[in-house]
C-alpha cells in the first residue's frame, strides 16, 4: 500500500463539475443516438405499471402536453370484466344451540347460520340444531 494520502475532491464555486471535453462528447453521444418508436434502450430501467389498490388513479411518468418533455401523468386504471356468478345453491337457515364441528359437514357456532340444503340434513339430526323460519331470522337481524 503507498503512502499517499487520499482526500476528497473540493469543487470550488465557478468551476465546472466535468470538463468540457466530456461534456461536449456527453452532448454529441445524447444527440446521435436515435430509439424508434416501439424498441427499448437496453439502459433503460422499465417497472410493470400495474394499477393501484381500489383501482384508484396512479402517477406516473410520461410525456405531457408538448410531447418533448417528461413528466407525471395520471393514467385511469382500465375496468375489468366482472365475474359472473353461477346459479346459486339451495340454503337453509338452520340454528343451533351450541357451536359444533363435523369432519365431513362443516362447522356452525351458536345461533344462527346459513347452510347448504345437503348439509341442513345432517346438521338437523343432531339434537341441538333445529331449522330457523325466514320470520325468525329476520326479527334477529333487524329487517
């Protein structure tokens, strides 16, 4: 290892950061270089621009009004097509008098709940659970 003691570089106020040389090749290099429409820079560092949560609006940069210079823009995140749902199954609203687990029925808690018709007809042979009328339930929840 040598002697030589290594210090900072000071820049003083007036002086230019890089030389003039470079900066003239920097200058010619940015204006010959030429990116056609649909092509990337190989430098160019590129992030998946996917829409925010809730489908809110995102910012992000793009070019602005007069097309040469780059700014934020907020891009409308596009609507997806929504699910439609199939036939819907037979319910039965059944209450028990206390919470239960079945390995091959499912599990209820005390009170009211809403089950498939296949599994309301295991679940009424057992002596603490007995079926709810629509009138009943409503009284419990209020409408």
């Amino acid at each position: 290892m040598s002697s030589e003691k290594i210090s900072p570089a000071m820049l003083s106020v007036g002086e230019p950061v890089i030389s003039k040389e470079m900066a003239e090749a920097a200058k010619e290099y940015l204006n010959n270089v030429k990116i056609s429409e649909g092509s990337e820079d190989s430098t160019a560092i590129t992030a998946p621009n996917k829409p925010g949560k809730g489908g809110k609006v995102k910012s992000s940069l793009g070019g602005v009004a007069n097309g040469d210079t780059i700014g934020l823009v907020d891009e409308k995140p596009t609507k997806k097509p929504t699910a439609k749902a199939g036939p819907k199954k037979a319910t039965v609203a059944i209450y028990s008098e206390r919470n239960m687990r079945w390995n091959e029925v499912g599990e209820i808690s005390k009170g009211y709940n809403i089950v498939s018709s296949e599994a309301a007809e295991k679940w009424l042979t057992r002596k603490h659970v007995r079926e709810a009328t629509p009138e009943e339930v409503a009284s419990e929840y209020g409408a």
